[in-house]
C-alpha cells in the first residue's frame, strides 16, 4: 500500500534536510537532495543498459545496418531509429511511396516529427550531427523524465517510495529504449509532465505540453479519454447532493478547465494525420502508412484474437483474451493501483483500452507498454526490499533477454526478424 508512514515521510521536495554540522560535506549534503538521489539511480540504470547493449553488441553477426560486432553508436541505430534519422536528413515526403498495386507502403509518415525535428534543429546550430545528438537528445529527455515521474510518484507516496518507483523504471525491461535514437523517452518526459500537471490541477499549463506530446507519439485519443473520466469525475462531484461545499466548488472551478484541456487533446490526437494529409493531398496518407507495417486494414479488438488463434488456436485464444480481460480487472482492483489515484488510474485505464483498440499485438508490444510507467510505483510500493533484491534484479536480466532476442538482428525466416 502506497503510504506516508512515519518512516516515510520526507517533505515534498524529497528526504529530510541534513544537519548543518560542521562535519558536513558539500558532497553529503548534495547527495541529500531529492533531484540527485533520482539522476543516481537514472545514471545507474544507463551504465546497466549501456553495458547489455555493448555486449549484445559484441554478440551481433551481420545484419541490414552493419558488419558483424558493429560499434555501440552503430547498434543503437538499429530498427526505428534508421528512419528517424531519415526524417532527420530528408523530412517527409510528399508523393507516398507505392508498390505495383498501387497499396501503400512504409514510409517516414508512421514517424511523429517532434524528436527528429529537435534533433535536427540542435544540429543546425551545433553541426555535431546525428550520431551524437540522437542519442544524446534521448539520454537529456530520459533524465528529465525521471525528475518528473519522482514528483508525480511524491503525490502518492513518500520519498523512498517513489524513489523505488523511479529505479523499477530505470531499470525497466525495456528501459534501454530510453537511451537509443527512439522517440519514446522525449514521450516518457512529455507524458509524464502532463500527468504531474494535471494531477495538481495546473490545467492551462498541461496544454503546451499535451500538444507537444501528441507530436512526439500517438497519445492523443487515450489521453482525451483519461481527461474524460477527470471531467465526469468533477461534474458529479460539483452536482451531488449533500457534497462537502468546499468540494462541490473546487469541482465547479475544474470543470472548464478539463473541458478545454480534452477538446485540446482531442484535436492535437488529430493533428499529425491532418497534417500528412495537408502534405501529400491524401486523406488516409498516415492510416495507409501505418497500416503498410501490419500489411492489412486493423479492424479494433480483433487482432487481439486473430493473433492468439494463428498460434494456439480459436478456443485457447478465447482462453488467452479472457485471461487478459481478468488480469486487467485483478490489476486495477489491486489496493496498491487503487492507491495511485484517479489521474493515474484513468491514464492507465484508457491506455490499455486504446492498445487493445487499435494495436496489433506483436513482438514490439513490451516497448509500447513504457507510458504505464505509473505501475512502477504501485510495485515499488508492495514492499521496497522484494523489489531492490527480486524485481529489480530480474528486471536486468529481462532487459538482456529483450536486447539479445529483439534489439539485435536474429533472422526468424524470409520476412527477417522480429522488431522491438
């Protein structure tokens, strides 16, 4: 259970302050403070990644990007990261590429703008290029991601709690995506502002930033439903009959706010798609082109059987999909989710309705998953010494398993290999 217990209960701006004695360093009393505790613990995660991806590295035979055991800056360029970098050389074009029957096929428009177009605005002023600032772009991104996910954890919890929470994260199974040329972790940072910011009720400030998240990565939709469940929330609040009066008008004053931030997310959801269509005179230019990946037209929820039945068949994948539905319903009856709030638990909710909406579950399914991070701290809140000595620890070796088996390049047959 998220608590602010005696043991627990350091100020909002992290642990108590240290004694001013005269044995005090700089270094203890810098040490004490909340935002470097969280860049140690980020730091430690980075170096742990850095070195699974140098040996997964030194692991790689030949693949389409490079020779065998290819440099780190080489490996981390792999998979999605090559056409971001071509959106940072070339932009988007605007005659969508075609095959022989006309269907459309992969292209820079799957690619939101937002990370390619600061990198490329950095290298414009710097000229380091692509091979530095990307990967630096991700590393800055990720390392304000997690000051930020620690002050969203400290609304629920105390400080070594959220602490916790930030080390699962960084630490994560996929965390080294935080670090290679992906948009993810500039994601991670926007998303989790927008949650801080709405979880203190800064409304009008989330609104930058929710455009700005919605140009990094498709999050819009889930993101308006969330807000959504915020607003019905404020409105019966405001409404109901015998509420405390001081509530009753706390809700009042949130309910046009919430509204304006949803309509704002829902046209910023929108926006990316527009614009592909503005650009290439084509109204389905950014549905054609993510639709080129899976090959057919996604019709929502069925992939979520169709993918299960091809592999165990049409009864076991009931089986599976039912178990799904069960485990979610078990998750967000948990004392530990329940205790994260209903900012949090909106977010989550509406994310997972959106993945099972409109992903077609696949081996890239486990990175998608990086905008639950919330649930870091629902498991970092279960008992702080299982997760430093079992979690985390298995956490490291999931992250191998990840980068050996989906990051490197392991041909599975004619179609090539697997993506993370």
């Amino acid at each position: 259970m998220i608590s602010r217990g005696r043991t627990d209960t350091a100020t909002a701006a992290g642990p108590a302050p240290v004694a001013r004695s005269g044995r005090g360093t700089v270094v203890s009393r810098l040490l004490a403070h909340w935002s470097v505790q969280v860049l140690v613990l980020f730091l430690a995660g980075r170096l742990v990644s850095t070195a699974i991806l140098l040996l997964a590295a030194s692991r790689q035979g030949a693949s389409p990007w490079s020779g065998p055991a290819p440099a780190y800056g080489t490996f981390i360029n792999y998979w999605d990261s090559g056409w971001y970098e071509r959106i940072f050389r070339e932009g988007y074009p605007t005659d969508l590429p075609t095959d022989l029957f006309g269907i459309v096929t992969h292209n820079q428009w799957a690619f939101y703008p937002l990370y390619p177009g600061i990198v490329r605005s950095l290298d414009v002023v710097t000229g380091l290029g692509w091979g530095v600032l990307a990967p630096l772009v991700a590393w800055l991104a990720a390392a304000g991601a997690a000051l930020v996910i620690y002050r969203l954890f400290r609304l629920r919890a105390g400080h070594r709690t959220a602490l916790a929470g930030v080390a699962v994260v960084s630490l994560a199974p996929v965390s080294p995506i935080l670090q290679v040329p992906y948009a993810e972790s500039l994601h991670l940072l926007l998303l989790a502002s927008a949650l801080h910011l709405v979880s203190t009720h800064r409304y009008y400030a989330a609104m930058p930033v929710v455009v700005l998240m919605c140009l990094s990565r498709p999050a819009g939709v889930p993101f308006a439903l969330a807000l959504g469940v915020l607003f019905v929330h404020e409105v019966w609040t405001w409404r109901r009959a015998g509420a405390d009066p001081v509530l009753r008008r706390e809700s009042a004053g949130r309910v046009l706010p919430l509204l304006l931030l949803g309509g704002v997310a829902s046209l910023s959801a929108v926006a990316w798609p527009l614009i592909a269509w503005i650009a290439t005179g084509r109204r389905d230019a950014y549905v054609a082109t993510e639709t080129a990946w899976r090959g057919e037209a996604l019709t929502p929820f069925l992939p979520w059987f169709e993918n299960p039945a091809a592999l165990v068949g049409p009864a076991a994948a009931s089986l599976v999909v039912l178990a799904l539905l069960l485990g979610g319903i078990g998750l967000f009856s948990a004392r530990p989710v329940r205790s994260l709030g209903l900012v949090l638990n909106a977010w989550c909710a509406a994310y997972l309705l959106y993945l099972a909406a409109f992903w077609d579950p696949q081996s890239s399914t486990w990175r998608i998953l990086v905008p639950l991070f919330p649930l870091a701290l629902a498991a970092a809140s279960l008992q702080r010494g299982r997760i430093l000595w079992v979690l985390l620890p298995l956490s490291v070796v999931l992250q191998f398993l990840w980068v050996d088996s989906l990051w490197g390049w392991t041909p599975t047959g004619s179609n090539g290999d697997y993506p993370p």
